[in-house]
C-alpha cells in the first residue's frame, strides 16, 4: 500500500490506495467507475520551499520526486527532461513597446531543449515509464497526435516497455518514422484524432492493456505540474498572464493542479491570467467560449461546446476537434479573467520564421500558434502596461520538415563563384517583420 500518494475519484470521492489498486481495476474508480481522479501527497507541503529555493539547476523534474506519484527512485527512467531553462524575448517586448506603447516582460519555455524528444510532453513520458517500470507492467497503448507519442515511446523502449501507438493519419510524418525506428508499434488510423482515440480504447479494452487517459491521466497531469515549480524556481514569482496553444489542455490544468494542491502554503502566489490560442481551422473551444462572452455565461455553459470532425488543419499537433475538457478548461479561463483567441494557422509560418531571424531558434507549429496567441493577446487588448507574461513554447522543429522546410527563403543554386553575392542577413530583417508590422 502506497503511503507517499493516494488518489481520490473526482467524482465521488472513493480514495485508491495507489497505481497498484489503479492499475489493477484497469484505470477505474472501484465505486462509480469514473476514470478521472486526482493524486494526493502526504509529503509536508513546505518542502517544496526548499526545492524551489535551490541554487543547483536541477538533473530533470525529479528534483521534484517527493511530489511526483513514484514510490522508489531507483525505477526513474530519466533523459534529463523538464527543468527546461526560461528565457527572455526582449524581442517580442519591443515589439510590444513599438506597436502598443506597452511595457512588459515575456518569458518563453524552452521546452524545444528537452534533451528526449525536444518538446513539454516528455515530462510525462519520464512519469509514465518510471511509474509503469516501478508497477512490473510491459505493455501499454498511447493515442495522441504526434508529441506524446513520439515522447512515451521512446522513454518506454528506454524502459523496455513495448508501447503500441495509435496516430490520426494527418499527424506530422516524421512521428511515425522516429516512433516506428525505435521499435515501437505504430498504427495510423485512417479518421481524425477522435476517433484514432476510439480505436486504440477499443484495442486496449479488447486486450485489457493500460492505455493513457487523456488530460487529466496523473502520469501526465501530475508531471507537468512541475513546469509550475520551476517558474517560481527561475523567476521567483509567477507572471501576471500565461499564454499556450491548447489542444487538450493537459499544461494549463496542471498549472491548476499545481495551485490547487499547494493553495494553502502562498508558495506559488497568484494565479496567472489564462489566455489561450487554437488553429484557425480547428478552434472549437475559441467557438464555444465567444458563444458563453456573448451570451453572459448561461447555466450550463461550459458543456455547450462543438466537436470539429476531420478537421482540416495546417497544424494538426494541436487538433483536438472534441475538446472534452472544456467544462474544465473554459472555467479555468473565467476564473482568471482569461480569453481565448482563433489564429491564422497561415501565420505559423511568419512566425517561425521571425523567431528563428531573431533567436536562431528554431520553433515547431504548435510553438507557433502560442506566439501568435501573444500577438493576438496585444491587438485584443488583452494584455496591460506593466504586466509579466509567460509563453509555455511546447515544441522545437525536429518532427516537422515541411515546417522548416517552408521557414527557409534564402537557398540559391549557383555553378560558379560569379554567381554568389556578398552577403549581409540585415537585409532580410524587413521581410521577417513585414507581416507583422
Ligand atoms: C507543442 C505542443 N503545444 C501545445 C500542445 C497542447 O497541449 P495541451 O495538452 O496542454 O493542450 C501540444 C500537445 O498537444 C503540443 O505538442
Ligand atoms: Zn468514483
């Protein structure tokens, strides 16, 4: 019996002793049958001071073990994920100085450094296979649309687990490849996203195999949650506003999560302002949160949400075209005063290509659209003079070539010397700028 975590049933309270009475009753509440729960530690909350307070950067996220759901650290399957470094863009301040007369500060997740698979979802893929190894199991089924793929099975293979993963068919190529090259099984299931996520429930519950459970799965939840420990622990205080490209919405409810559990100590402070982006072509939580602005918020709101099938996106990584959680998140968002913004998937494009003038970083789509959501935030009025923002930047460039291919603008092919011209990158600095002047 677990003594450092427990679980709870979100919907009616029934307490479960650990992974092993969890894992046993395939991922359901023994009472109701709900499959939503949350982890609880006995660990004294303020110890979390001395972790944030720290002046050695930490190996990974497991500088946070005493709040992470595994019992034993000798089953960490780790690649140095999660401590990612958080930097400052003083080059989207300025933008913001220039354009709207706003001063403010923007802090940007490095999460493209993570050394696994080079986005946030290897957080959870460093959880989901230390806790399986530490639980003896061998074989698991992930559904998602590139990312957690890519990362679970590779920290599963880390672990000799055999992961079997089942894609949308519009999910960037390169996930299949990297996936399939490690040994991992790959299905790509001809349908979107949704009903990818029925194939492989229906192929885990054939087979009694644990499969992920989404957002709110704690392998997931509880791993992310500690991108919040390490905003405290580099910035020392929480910025006003925080801005990501949402898909499902696992970061921003563990940022709750992270709140919710260490309320009581004013470790973390306040809550940040919750701004959300969506691709244009697959925003349904955009769609059902200006229909809950424009009609006040009626009873039962955030249950009134579309579902997009098939959506046809430029960016599918973040195409989640049933938002199930939107009950949970569009509360998140009214509860910090938050928004939520459509943007011009055809802008991911400049973007990248803008930040990788001015950085020489190279972001993927997904990171794309959460910039936008800044910019978008600025026009809105969204954001304030003075205020800290914070851009949870989920992925780097490496599983998207036609992305980076599309980045690129300055390849010539020459056959002699004459041809080539002295060279000065200055003057490319209008043409990035441009679409967003
Ligand atoms: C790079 C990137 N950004 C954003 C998201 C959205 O994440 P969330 O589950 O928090 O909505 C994902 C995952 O789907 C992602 O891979
Ligand atoms: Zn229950």
């Amino acid at each position: 019996m677990s003594q450092k975590f427990h679980f709870i049933c979100r919907k009616c309270g029934e307490r479960i002793e650990g992974f092993e009475q969890w894992f046993g009753n395939q991922q359901k509440c023994p009472k109701c049958g709900d499959s939503k729960i949350n982890t609880v530690y006995s660990t004294d909350k303020n110890k979390l001071r001395e972790l944030l307070e720290t002046n050695v950067k930490p190996d990974s996220l497991w500088h946070y073990f005493d709040f992470l759901p595994l019992n034993d650290r000798k089953n960490i399957v780790s690649d140095g994920e999660g401590a990612s470094p958080i930097e400052r863009w003083e080059f989207l301040e300025k933008y913001a100085k220039d354009k709207y007369g706003i001063n403010n500060k923007v802090f940007i997740s490095r999460n493209d450094y993570s050394p696994a698979t080079g986005t946030f979802k290897d957080k959870g893929g460093t959880l989901a296979a230390s806790v399986l190894k530490e639980n003896g199991i061998k074989e698991y089924v992930v559904v998602s649309t590139g990312n957690t793929a890519n990362s679970f099975a590779q920290y599963l293979a880390k672990a000799g687990i055999s992961a079997t993963v089942f894609m949308p068919q519009d999910a960037e190529r390169e996930n299949f490849v990297h996936i399939g090259s490690m040994g991992q099984k790959v299905y790509i299931v001809k349908g979107d996203y949704a009903f990818a996520k029925k194939v492989a429930a229906d192929y885990a519950k054939n087979n009694k195999i644990l499969i992920t459970l989404g957002n709110l799965d704690p392998l997931r939840l509880e791993a992310k949650k500690t991108s919040t420990f390490e905003i405290i622990r580099q910035l020392k205080k929480m910025p006003d506003v925080y801005i990501q490209a949402v898909s499902g919405g696992t970061a921003p409810l563990a940022v709750e999560k992270a709140f919710a559990d260490f309320e009581e100590t004013g470790i973390l402070g306040k809550m940040p302002r919750m701004l959300f982006a969506q691709g244009s072509y697959c925003d349904p939580q955009v769609v059902a949160w200006k229909k809950a602005v424009a009609n006040n918020f009626p009873e039962g709101w955030e249950f009134d949400y579309p579902i997009f099938e098939n959506p046809k996106t430029l960016v599918p990584t973040i195409a989640t075209g049933n938002p199930g959680l939107f009950p949970f998140l569009g509360k998140l968002v009214k509860r910090t005063n938050g928004d939520y913004f459509s943007i011009r998937e055809e802008s991911a494009v400049d973007m990248g290509r803008l930040v990788a003038y001015e950085k020489a970083v190279k972001i993927g789509p997904a990171s794309a659209i959460g910039i936008l959501g800044y910019f978008e935030a600025l026009k809105h009025n969204a954001i304030k003079d003075g205020e800290s923002i914070f851009i949870n930047m989920g992925e780097g460039v490496r599983r998207s070539l036609s992305f980076v291919q599309e980045l690129s603008y300055t390849i010539e092919e020459i056959t002699s010397a004459d041809e080539a011209k002295r060279f000065n990158r200055e003057k490319y600095r209008d043409f990035v700028w441009k679409p967003f002047i």
